[in-house]
C-alpha cells in the first residue's frame, strides 16, 4: 500500500484507538520498543514509548513498526527524526504499508488439564476481573478460554458478550499462574482479539513492555515446550512439577486443578464449590444394586444432584458422544478389571471433546493403575474406603475451584 491517504486513515484510527505496538530498529534482533502515536502531523507523527531510546541514537536511523488495526495487520519502516521531550519522539510517516500476516513469535497450545490460569483486570471503573484457562503462549502474548468475568467493587459476576471485549483495551494487570517452571508470572497487556468458540469466548491479549527478567522467564517456559515438542512428547501428557497436596493413597493427586484465586485477588468461597457441585453433569456407569446406591447417595449428600446412571461403561460413553458439547461433565465407572480396551475408549471420547474441553473421568474401586499418566484419568475408592476426603478427591477430579 502507497496510497498516502489511505496510509494516513490507518495511522489516524491507530492515534485514535491509542493502540500499543511495537517498534524496532530495522535489521536487529534487540528487543522492541512498545509505542503509542499521539500527534499526526503533515510530515511527521509523534509516539510515546513505554521506555527511552538511546541518546546516542542519531536522527536518520531506520525503525520498523507493526500494527494491527481495521482487522488487518501492517508492517512499515519509518525514520527516527529527534527527541521532543521525556519518551515522545518525532518519526517520519511511512511512505509504504505492507500487509503482515505472519506472526511474530510461535504459539504454544496448553491444554486445560495443564491447569495453567490466566488472571486479567481492566483500567476501567469500577474495573473488571477476567479469569479463566490459557489457551497458548508466545512471546508476544496469549490467549485464554474466559471462565468468569467479575465486576470488582461489588464482586458481581458477569456474562458479557464479544461486544464488552473491546479490542485495544488495556489490562494493567495480567497474570499466569501455574506455568511448567513458573508458578507466576506478571505483565501487563492489551486485548488484541475475541473470537467464540463452541458457545465460550477466548480471548486474544498482546504483552505491553516486557523487562529483561520477564522475557528470560517466559523464554525459559517456551524453551521446556520446544523440547517437549521435538521430543515428540505431549506437553498435556507431562505433568508440570508444581506443589500440590497428594497423599500416600493418590499420587496422581500431583496432576489434580490448583486452587483458583478469583480476579480480585481473594480465594473462591465455599459457596461457590457447592454450586459447582450442584451444576456439574455426571454420568456414573455401575451395575445396578445396593452398591450403586450407596454410591448415589453418597453423590446427592455431598450436593452431585446431576447423576445419570447407567449399567455400564459402553452406555455411558454412548450417552457422552451424543451429547459432547455439553460442559461440565464427569465419568464416574466401576470397572472390574481395569481394561486397556476400556481406557482407549476413553481416551478416544476425550480426544473428540475439542481443544477446549475436557472429560475428567474417575475409575471407582481403584488405588493404582499401572502405567496410566493422564491427569484426566484418575483412581478414586469407594465411598465407604474414604469418607473422610472422598468428596474432596472428587471434586479435585472434576476440577470444581477449591475453598
């Protein structure tokens, strides 16, 4: 694109968006500088940057920026003119636009029983907290599935549509909680994009300024995924270290969902468990007698009133095939053995979930089962064998937010 009028409409909805891009030195690999243009000029246009250029940087010196905007992303080289006053520099106009598809940084996918968390809060009033599970990472940004959108003076939580994510919003505080290797990290950022997806809404967020000790983290996390990848290993099969509170009966309980921490900062309450308990949809295959009785009503004390029963395993995931889109549900089976045959069934049904989804399945009866390292499979006893934490353990499994 030449056109200087058309260039100059872009740039002006880039001014008045005060959209963050970045910009850098044509030619290196130093890290970018995020800019945002204040003032367009005849010849010239003015940008704030989140941190100084170098003084000994001349006038003339070539700099390449990217934005995004009107749903179509464009790169340009401008030229350094001078310093008007503390992070505002003056910048010739791009004389040429060309269209940049191409992304900058490579994307990594997280699946959800990674359990990496994305927490976000908007510069707004009264402020909004936006959380849910990440969906992939760069080093550019991320994107997540949002899960609850609270309103932070009174806590209220929200449905909003694809409207309330307004593209070029910032978030001042963006956190990922429970990386491999990072229990927590901190930015800030700016959505980018939302797109739906199978009825839920994921959310596109671009990094703003991101310091030397940020970028070698977050390096250091994609670096452990690129090697994962060309080991031809599943990230989503490899657990994560990370603390949890397992116990001699479960250790696969290492693989169970961390506490989630709501938006504005405090701990889920109890209450909130409940009515996880109470809206979670769970299909228990079991023959029928005093046992499964026992187990039901088990499930309706501790508040699963959702319960499909079914006499066995076949039933049950012809019942979840039929109805996959459905979320929030949980298999609960008492097989007697513990067949191969039976679990890649299962895991052929989880796989037909979607990138999005999960089928968290529990295997009554079990303690162990030899040579199973899926975090969405897991042994749980019989009521009567664990009555103490038996509700605790499932709830685990069924990845409800902890007290």
């Amino acid at each position: 694109m030449e056109d200087p009028l058309r260039i100059r409409r872009h740039l002006e909805e880039l001014r008045v968006a005060e959209t963050e891009f970045p910009i850098k030195v044509e030619g290196t690999h130093t890290l970018p500088y995020t800019a945002r243009l204040v003032e367009l000029e005849k010849g010239s246009m003015q940008m704030k940057l989140i941190r100084p250029l170098p003084h000994e940087l001349i006038p003339g010196a070539p700099f390449e920026m990217l934005f995004a905007t009107a749903e179509q992303r464009f790169k340009g080289l401008v030229t350094f003119q001078g310093r008007q006053s503390y992070l505002l520099y003056r910048f010739s106009i791009p004389t040429r636009l060309v269209p940049s598809d191409q992304r900058q940084h490579k994307r990594y996918p997280f699946r959800p029983r990674e359990k990496a968390y994305v927490l976000a809060q908007d510069g707004g009033l009264p402020g909004f907290g936006l959380a849910g599970p990440l969906v992939n990472l760069s080093l550019g940004g991320l994107a997540f599935r949002v899960d609850r959108v609270v309103r932070l003076d009174d806590h209220m939580r929200l449905t909003p549509g694809l409207g309330f994510f307004e593209k070029g919003k910032t978030l001042p505080m963006l956190k990922i909680r429970d990386l491999p290797k990072l229990p927590l990290f901190e930015a800030r950022g700016m959505i980018a994009n939302a797109c739906e997806r199978e009825g839920e809404i994921v959310l596109g967020v671009q990094f703003g300024e991101l310091g030397p000790a940020e970028l070698a983290e977050l390096q250091e996390v994609l670096d452990f995924r690129e090697k994962l990848q060309r080991a031809g290993s599943s990230p989503a099969a490899v657990p994560a270290p990370r603390e949890g509170r397992a116990t001699a009966a479960h250790p696969e309980a290492a693989a169970s969902p961390s506490p989630r921490m709501d938006p504005a900062g405090t701990e889920t309450p109890e209450a909130l468990k409940r009515l996880g308990r109470r809206t979670a949809g769970l299909v228990l295959a079991m023959p029928p007698g005093p046992l499964r009785e026992g187990v039901q009503a088990a499930l309706a004390g501790g508040g699963y009133l959702r319960v499909e029963a079914v006499d066995a395993l076949h039933q049950a995931l012809a019942l979840l095939r039929a109805d996959k889109g459905a979320s929030n549900r949980l298999l609960l089976a008492l097989l007697d053995p513990v067949r191969e045959s039976d679990l890649a069934e299962i895991r052929a049904l989880q796989r037909d979930q979607g990138e999005l989804r999960e089928l968290p399945v529990a295997l009554l009866g079990a303690t162990t089962i030899p040579g199973l390292e899926d975090g969405l499979i897991r042994p749980l006893p019989l009521p009567g064998e664990g009555a103490d934490t038996w509700l605790d353990a499932l709830d685990e499994i069924a990845g409800l937010l902890a007290s």
